[in-house]
C-alpha cells in the first residue's frame, strides 16, 4: 500500500506498525482515507489496513464506500467494513452496519441486515450477496421490495439493478396499490415496467376475483395477465368460478377470456332429497282427457282428482359434486348441484347495471294471454278475435374479441466506462450518518412486521375462493319494481361461443352459442339448442332458462318448441309442440307448463301390466296447461280451438306416430363431465359440407403458397 499523503505519522518499530492521521492510501488504483489508521503486517508478510472514522474508499470505477471502520486485508484485497456503511456505484446505493467486500470481484455481502436502493426500487433484507459488475444482488430471509407501485415479500430473490428484474425462488407476494396481488413460488418481475413471468404455483388476486395456473403472465401497465394450463379463474362475489387451458384477464373491465376446453360451473342449490328424480317432465297421460265443451264458455275442458294424468318422473338428484382440475379436487356442500357449461371460447366481465338490457318475457305464472294462430282451426265453436301476443328474444353477440397478444419488454442495459479517482472524496457528514441509522433501524422493524408468505400458498387461496363460492348465495338476483340501483352499480354477462355444452347430473344442454347474466341470472342458448333430462329432450330455435336464489324457476322456449319424451321399452315418443313452450319450476321442479301456438300433445298409453302400448292420444289447441304437484299432473287443460283424437294400436303408424318438426339426436348429448369437454355434437349435414369446401379451399390456398 502507498501512503499518498498524512497529516502527521507515528512508527511503532516494535510492533512494525504505522499510524497516520487523515491519510490518503492508493492500493492498485483504489484510494481510502479515514480521521485515522495505521498498517502492520502479519508473521508471513501479508498487510494489512485499520481506519476509524470516516472511512472512505474511492474505486476507478466511480464506486464509493463509506464507513465508520475499516479492516483491510491488502494481500486479498478484502474490506471488512463496519457502523454505518454506504456504497454508492452507477446504479445503486447500498446501506448496512456491516459489509464485506472484494476490492477485486467488486462483490460485496451483509449478513445482518441492509437495504439497496436502485432509482425508484428499495430493497431491504438480512443477507445479501451484491456483484457490481453485473449489477447483480441475491438477498436471503425477509426480502421486502418497494417501489413506486408494488411491495415485494419474499425470503430468496436475486434482483439486477441495470435491467431491473427481480427474479423469485421461493414463495413470493407482489402486493400492488389497488390492493391486487401476484403471488408465485418461481419466476421473473421487471420493477420498470411492471411485466411478470411466473412458471409455478402461481395466483393472481384482485378483490374478489382470483386467477391460478401453472404458468402466468401479467403486464401492470395495461393491466393484462395471460394464464396458461390448469387455469382457475374465481369470483367469489358473484359466485363465479371457470377452468381451462388457457385464460385473458383484463383488471380494465374485469373481464376473463377462457380457451382450450374451457368450462364455467354454476351452482343451483336442491331442495329436494335424493329420491326425487324430475327437472324438465314431460306430461305423459296414461288415458286421454276427457273433453266437454260445454263446461266453459272460454272452451277450457279440465280432467280432475281421481283421473289425473302422470308423467314421466326425472327430478333433480342431490348429489355431493366434485369440481376437478387435473390435480386439485374441491367438494361441493350438500344440498347443492353444479351445473358445467363449456364452449369453443367463454368469455364474461363486468359491466354497469344500467347498460344490460334484460330479457322481458312478460312471463305470468298464470300463462298470461293466449298466443293464437289464426292459419288452423281444429273445430272449436268459439269464434276467435283477440290479436296474438308477440315476444322477443335478444340474440347474443357470437363474436368474442380475444385480448391482444402483450409482448414484454426490458430496460436497456446501460455500460458505463469506468474512470480513475485522482484525489478523495468530500467525506460523509454526520448527518448522513445519522439518516443511515434512522433507515436501518426502520428496516429492521419492517422486516419484522413481514409477512412472508408460505409454500403453497395459492392451492390454500384459491381452495377457499372455491369454497366461498360454491355457498349458498342469500341475496335474491330478481328486485321488485320498487327496487332501485346506484349508477355505478356492476353486474356479470357470459358469453360461450361455438359448440356450447351444458352437464348436470340429471339436465344436459347443447347449443351453438349462450348468454348468461348474473343481474337476472338468465340463461340465453341459440342455434339448434338442445336440452335433455332423463328420457326427454327438448329443443326450439332458442331456450332462455332463468335461476332465482340459486333454483331453476323458469323455462321458456320460443320459436318451434317442442318436447319429446321416449315411452320405455318401445321406439316411440310422447311429443309436445307450440310455438312457445313456458314451464315454471318450484323447488326444482315443473309447477306449470303453458303450451302456446298451435299446441299439440301426442301421447302413447302403455298397460302397465304386459307393458305394451294399447293407444295413442293426440290432442290440439291454442294452448294446452298443465298443473303438476308433487311431481304428478293434478290438472290438464286444452283451451281454444281444440281437436282431440284417440288411435287404437293398430292406427298408429309412420305418418300419425310422429308431429311435424320432431326431431331426436340423442347421440349429441353429453353423457359426463369428459364427454362434455372431449366431445363435440354432430353438426348438420349442409354445415358439415361447407365445413369440408372451406376446409379445401385453405388447403389449396396453402399449397398454392407452397
């Protein structure tokens, strides 16, 4: 070592050691001064160097280091420095009470507690290993990151200060200022530019919407985050909850956009106990009503009490249903049932209760006015004048704007060309000193009051998520007229797209595609919808299907309704069509079926006895109604325009055994859970060959390319 420069010096022959007075020491390009030192060196010749007060040592490279003592090793070129410790480098100002560093490897490491600030990142922990030449720095037990917009808990992460990622090997939270929350167990954070790359455990919280995956990218800026297999998106406010390959979530307008055999579960609270066994029933008289013109000016004809009419019985079964990702299960509460709705593409978010328009489908318990057509008349005496009533669905939007790819992106890595520190700094003031100790001290007490979160840390979150959402939901979704909403009131829509499919243990749905709204929990299916419960299958150009505090309340088919039920043990079907079918539910069950237009019920009895058909009843009318109890007819009613015919067995035939439009795909229906998301239905023969000619044309185009 080269004393520069002292202001008075003292020799100690015997003990072969120096001491000086503010001297100034250049040692291979590096310069330290200090109020005091002195040199000495040990038994085999190594020097060595201890300073008190005002330490400083001056690097070429610019880097500064700031101390209230110094132990130098001159041989190792290794500096123990001790009390209110600061260095300073081109990108970042490290601040502890005790610091080891390699004038040599320029790496520096504390193991009692420091902080490194980087431009707007603040980074506190009890070990750390820093490397200057990199900009690179690992820290260990109780990591606390803050910068600007997020705050960082972790207990291992290496962090670079020139390209500023953070990168995490173990539980890790990101906390943000609107109280959302990235947590991963591995994976890379750009504190600039707020971009995330997560590969494990990994959930995302904002509120009370939860994302999990097993890979996960978000970008903070634009508020995207991109989830990738085993997706798990949970809303636990509006009892929401979706799986799927892959999953786009937008904080903007909350919304999620879920692929790759994606499905949504909706949870319809049961009643009933485990020995009930009908949703949708089909009335399926075992002799035909007797009618009586007479009976009623209106033309109603009713057959009651002792010679009721039965049905076909297929109610709700109670069922413990399981929600099953590849590796996770999560049990349902008793008293429940989960219905699965899947598609091509699902997509919901929120949006203000004062722009949805919901559906008025002028529905009446009583079956409000009688839709009439004018075109047959199938010989009521009445003369009918009354104008037929009209109504409306809302077609749904089919096209889902997926969220635009997001690319992320890096600071630049800045290099900087070192100079030689000719003479030393100004030294550290006292005030300096005491601000250092002020924030260590405020560290320490931060580091204590961190809470690290645990090893799978987002199974337990998202496993509770689950649970609060698959709970029974108090709050009725329908108001009364009085009922009034704030304007920044928010509601949830859904949207499936393309081969929609719906499973539940005793009611399974397909259509093209499906509307769902959380304001009046109305399901909206279009496009050959389809919907089976036990032996019965019902269809229509579109199904709306409406649940009120968590239980099927009503049902209404518009446009070609129609409802067939398979007669056991035979080929033929008991058959219900009119232009609109309206059926209402109490407890999970049919209370009320109204039949409008150009209703016609077709219906074979079967001897119960030898379990052979013995005749086939038709009846006709403006409107047929039937009143259920207790899963049993107790009233059937065919009003206006009425024609009724009964054909003993031997006049049935081809042509008289079925209603015009019947239709039966039994081979489209989703037969569980696997077949929902690994089976497609059928498409029709004229879609199947436009398919194929689109098919080929591309396959042209590309070999055209070629």
């Amino acid at each position: 070592m080269n004393i520069v420069r002292s202001d008075m010096s003292r020799i100690n022959a015997k003990l072969g050691t120096m001491m000086n007075y503010n001297p100034l020491y250049e040692h291979k390009g590096n310069y330290l001064t200090a109020d005091s030192g002195y040199l000495y060196k040990n038994e085999i010749g190594q020097e060595f160097f201890e300073a008190f007060g005002n330490v400083v040592i001056t690097q070429p490279s610019g880097t500064l280091i700031y101390a209230d003592h110094l132990h130098y090793n001159a041989s190792a070129q290794l500096a123990k420095l001790t009390g209110n410790v600061k260095m300073e480098d081109r990108n970042s100002v490290l601040t502890t009470n005790y610091l080891t560093y390699n004038l040599r490897s320029k790496i520096g490491t504390y193991t009692g507690g420091g902080r490194i600030i980087s431009q707007n990142d603040t980074i506190t922990s009890r070990n750390a290993y820093y490397f200057e030449n990199t900009g690179d720095a690992y820290f260990r037990h109780k990591v606390v990151v803050r910068t600007p917009s997020v705050k960082v808990f972790t207990d291992t992460m290496r962090y670079n200060g020139i390209t500023k990622n953070t990168y995490f090997f173990g539980p890790t939270n990101i906390k943000g200022n609107k109280n959302e929350n990235l947590y991963t167990e591995r994976g890379v954070y750009n504190t600039a530019t707020g971009v995330a790359y997560f590969n494990k455990e990994n959930l995302y919280t904002e509120g009370s919407k939860f994302l999990k995956s097993d890979s996960l990218y978000y970008d903070r800026a634009s508020g995207v985050g991109q989830a990738f297999r085993n997706v798990v998106f949970v809303d636990t406010l509006d009892k929401f909850y979706a799986y799927g390959g892959k999953g786009v979530y937008k904080s903007e307008d909350e919304s999620i956009l879920m692929t790759d055999k994606p499905y949504i579960v909706t949870v319809i609270k049961n009643e009933q106990d485990s020995t009930a066994q009908d949703t949708l029933q089909q009335a399926n008289p075992i002799e035909k009503p007797v009618v009586n013109k007479k009976d009623s000016k209106k033309g109603d004809n009713k057959k009651k009490n002792g010679k009721e009419k039965k049905i076909e019985e297929h109610s709700l079964t109670e069922e413990n249903s399981e929600i099953t990702d590849e590796s996770k299960e999560i049990k349902v509460e008793a008293k429940v049932d989960s219905a699965y709705l899947t598609a091509d593409t699902l997509f919901s978010k929120m949006i203000l209760v004062k722009d949805y328009k919901p559906l008025n489908l002028n529905l009446d318990r009583n079956g409000g006015q009688v839709l009439e057509d004018a075109d047959e008349d199938y010989g009521d005496e009445d003369d009918i004048n009354t104008p037929p009533a009209t109504q409306e669905g809302t077609p749904i939007e089919d096209k889902g704007s997926a969220a635009a790819e997001v690319k992320p992106t890096q600071a630049p890595v800045t290099k900087t060309t070192p100079k030689p520190v000719g003479k030393p700094p100004i030294l550290n003031p006292d005030e300096d000193r005491k601000h250092i100790a002020h924030t260590l001290k405020a560290d320490s007490i931060l580091r204590q009051q961190a809470e690290i979160p645990k090893e799978g840390h987002a199974d337990s979150v998202i496993n509770e998520a689950l649970r609060v959402a698959q709970k029974e939901d108090t709050t009725p979704k329908v108001k009364d007229s009085t009922y009034t909403v704030s304007d920044t009131a928010r509601t949830r829509i859904v949207k499936a797209y393309y081969n929609v499919r719906l499973y539940k243990s005793d009611l399974q749905a397909v259509a093209d595609s499906a509307f769902y709204a959380m304001q009046d929990s109305m399901f909206r299916f279009m496009g050959r919808p389809m919907i089976w419960a036990e032996d019965s299958q019902i269809s229509a150009d579109t199904i709306y299907m409406q649940i009120v505090n968590q239980q099927l309340d009503n049902a209404v088919l518009v446009n070609n309704a129609f409802m067939v039920n398979a007669v056991a043990d035979s080929t033929k079907f008991n058959q219900l069509k009119g232009r609109r079918i309206t059926a209402f539910f109490k407890n999970n069950n049919i209370e009320k079926l109204f039949v409008d237009g150009n209703a016609e019920n077709l219906v074979f009895s079967v001897n119960e006895r030898t379990n052979r058909i013995t005749e086939m009843f038709h009846d006709r009318g403006a409107r047929i109604k039937v009143t259920l109890e207790n899963r049993k007819i107790i009233d059937y009613i065919t009003i206006k325009n009425i024609d009724q015919k009964v054909y003993p067995v031997t006049m049935i035939n081809a042509e008289n055994e079925v209603l015009p439009g019947f239709i039966w795909r039994p081979q489209d229906r989703p037969k569980s859970k696997e077949d929902l998301l690994n089976r497609k239905r059928e498409l029709p023969k004229d879609e199947e060959k436009t398919e194929t000619k689109e098919n080929n044309i591309e396959t042209e185009e590309s070999s055209d390319e070629g």
